[in-house]
C-alpha cells in the first residue's frame, strides 16, 4: 500500500530525533516510491522494456537452436520448467500486483511479524524496540541533564552563602565543567553508553533497512537475470543479500531485547540523591558495550545463515569444470609416452650429460617399440578398444539425425 505524500513529509521532517522515528521515515518512503519505480523499469512506458523483450527472445531463441543441434532433450520435464521459469520471470518483472505484496511481505514484514509474536508485542517488533531504545536514551539524559542542574545549584547556594559571610569568592570560568559533567565523571559515562545504544540500534536497523528498500527497488532487473545461466548467479547473489537485510533486524529485534532488559534496572537507579550514581552509570556503560558487540554478532550470525544458501539447489557439474585439466593431462600423456617414460628415468644428481642422452635414446625407443606394438595389434585384431577419456556423448535429440553414421571396419 503506498503511503500518503503528506504522512511521508511529516516522518521524514522527523526523522533524525530519535531510532523510531528515522526508521519509520524510511519505511515510508520505500513503500510510496515502489510502485513507481516498478513502473519506470519494466511498465509500458519503462526505460528496460526493450531489454526485456531482446531477454525474451533471446531465451526462446536459445532453447530452439539447443532443440536443433541436440543439446537438450524434447520432455515434459525439461519444457514445462522452461515454460514455468519464463511464466514466472514475465509475472514479477511486469507486474507490480505480484511483485509488490509477495516480495514486499516476505522481506520486510514477515521478519518483522515473527519478532513480535516471539517477543509478544503488537504492532512492528522493530518500531517498538526502536521507541524503547529512543526511551532509555531519554531516561540517561534527563538523568543527567537534572543531575548537573542540581550541581550548579548547590554550587549557587553555596557562593551564596560564602557572600552572606563577606568573603569574595573566584568567579568560576564559563561553562566549566563539574563534577558531574567532566573528564570521567559517572554523568559523561552514562552519557557515553547511551550515544553508544542509540548509534548501534539506529545504524544496524536503519541501515539494513535502507539496502532491503534499495534492492526491493531494482528487484526486477535480477528477477530477468534468472532467464541465463551466465547470469543466474547475479539473481542467486539479490537473493541472499535481500534475504540478509531482511533477517538482520530479526536477529537485532530478539538479541537487543535481552540487553534493553539488562539495562533498565540500570537506568532507574542512575539518579541518586548525590547525583549520578557511580556503579549505576559504570553498568550502564558496559550493558551499553555489550550491545554494540552483540550487534555485530548479529550480522555476523546472518551472514552465515544465508552465506551457503543456493536458491536454485545445487549447481549441477559442468562439462568443462573441475574435472577437465585432470582429463587433459591424461590425454595429454597417453597421446605422448614419451612425457611419461621420460618422467620415469632414473637421472641421479651425479649423471653426466652423456647418461642423460643414453637415458632419453633408449626411452625414446622403447616409446617406438611400443608404438609399434599396439599398431600391430590394432592391425591384426580389430579396431582398437575405446579409451575412457572420450567425453560425453551428445544428448539425444532432435538434432541426433543429423550425426555421421558409424564407419564399418574394412578387413585386409
């Protein structure tokens, strides 16, 4: 559902205040600028409508000539996934009622709606952890804030009453900082862990939040992407980033709770009569820490979940893969024994140049007699066995009709 222009202008107005404010802004945006953006790619009057259709064309073309020269076989299986595979790449790329709710829910609701029904809060689990956070930071800062007050009071009574007594006291510089306030007084220690709390919720949910928004946005790009295996990868690769910003705040929302519980008895013993309690503010600042590093472990966490997830399974072995460089050296040595009898010959350190000549001078014709051997042998008894090493044979399809018929044996 997009979202009204004039509720988008006040949360953005705001944004920046607090954690909760600045990720509801962005939420906002993200949902009023998809369906326009979906249209600007791929709609009637898209900038990446012809790219589309060179794609499409260039899919079917493909599949044809593979059908042709026999590179495929002509079965239900094989066509109805191919049918299926385009079906579904026309259907999210074209049209912003089948992209918008489904991919729109999965990556940025359902995380959420599944935070909240762990954590039993209604309503967005991030927006409200994210007011819980803005309300903690606001608790410290009042705290201090009433705590210096308090301070320069009892500094002011007592300049007072040192002037009742008639002596003239040092007027103290501007802005000077007191007990409360300087170097590392309790009050700039709380200060410290709650900035810390505030910039690490705010930065891993904003941010996380932002890129979802950004690749929910050029979506269908890698949604075409998927057509070709050359760039399949390239759909594998938005599919594990989309599903690691979408999973992050999940991992934040559940982790953070258990440190915002850690803290608040911390901050409601901050205040005390004499001002800012020392081992509150102390508990505080290392709850604070915490936090931050349990941040990090979070998005260390997701990266791992989604770092060995293959969208499309695993990929099957190519013809000319790993397996290729041990089967050109084979061939490579069965077509010259010479490599290999020369590998074989005993050559010490102490041989003269005159033993290495004798050495390759018999391998070389122990090569020629066994040469010799099997030319014979393959004369008299046959055609020679077929090697191991002959690659696989062609698929057999519509094209298998056009192979060379098989040569007879001429006997002599």
């Amino acid at each position: 559902m997009t979202a009204p222009a004039a509720l988008c202008a006040d949360l953005v107005a705001r944004a920046g205040t607090g954690a909760a404010p600045t990720l509801q802004a962005v939420d906002c945006m993200a949902a009023q600028a998809g369906a326009g953006s979906f249209g600007h790619l791929f709609g009637p009057g898209g900038v990446l409508a012809p790219v589309l259709t060179v794609a499409l064309t260039l899919f079917v073309g493909g599949y044809g000539l593979a059908l042709l020269t026999g590179r495929v076989r002509l079965g239900l299986g094989g066509l109805s996934g191919r049918v299926l595979a385009l079906g579904l790449v026309l259907a999210f790329s074209t049209s912003w009622a089948v992209y918008g709710p489904l991919v729109t829910t999965l990556a940025l609701r359902a995380p959420d709606q599944v935070a909240g029904a762990i954590l039993g809060a209604p309503g967005s689990a991030s927006v409200t952890f994210a007011q819980r956070i803005d309300t903690v930071y606001a608790a410290v800062t009042d705290a201090t804030r009433e705590a210096a007050e308090a301070e320069a009071a009892r500094l002011a009574q007592a300049a007072a009453q040192t002037n009742a007594a008639g002596a003239t006291p040092a007027p103290p510089p501007p802005h000077a900082n007191t007990a409360q306030t300087g170097g590392f007084a309790p009050a700039s220690v709380a200060a410290t862990g709650a900035m810390i709390l505030l910039l690490t919720t705010a930065g891993v949910l904003v941010t996380a939040r932002v890129v979802l928004a950004a690749l929910l946005l050029c979506g269908p790009v890698f949604v075409v992407m998927a057509l070709f295996g050359v760039t399949r990868g390239l759909f594998a690769g938005w599919c594990r980033t989309v599903a690691l910003a979408a999973l992050a705040p999940l991992l934040v929302v559940l982790g953070g709770a258990f440190t915002l519980e850690l803290a608040v008895p911390q901050v409601a013993r901050l205040l005390g009569p004499d001002g800012i309690d020392a081992g509150a503010a102390t508990g505080f600042f290392l709850i604070a820490t915490v936090h931050a590093a349990l941040m990090v472990l979070a998005l260390r966490a997701v990266s791992t979940l989604v770092g060995g997830w293959t969208p499309f399974g695993s990929r099957a072995a190519d013809r000319f893969g790993s397996a290729a460089p041990a089967l050109a050296g084979t061939g490579a040595a069965a077509a010259n024994p010479l490599i290999t009898n020369l590998s074989r010959a005993p050559v010490s350190l102490r041989s003269t140049p005159g033993d290495i000549a004798t050495a390759s001078r018999s391998t070389v014709m122990t090569t020629k007699t066994s040469r010799d051997t099997r030319t014979t042998t393959n004369t008299g008894m046959g055609p020679a066995p077929a090697t191991a090493a002959t690659g696989s044979r062609r698929a057999a399809g519509i094209g298998s009709r056009f192979r060379a018929a098989p040569a007879r044996q001429v006997l002599r």
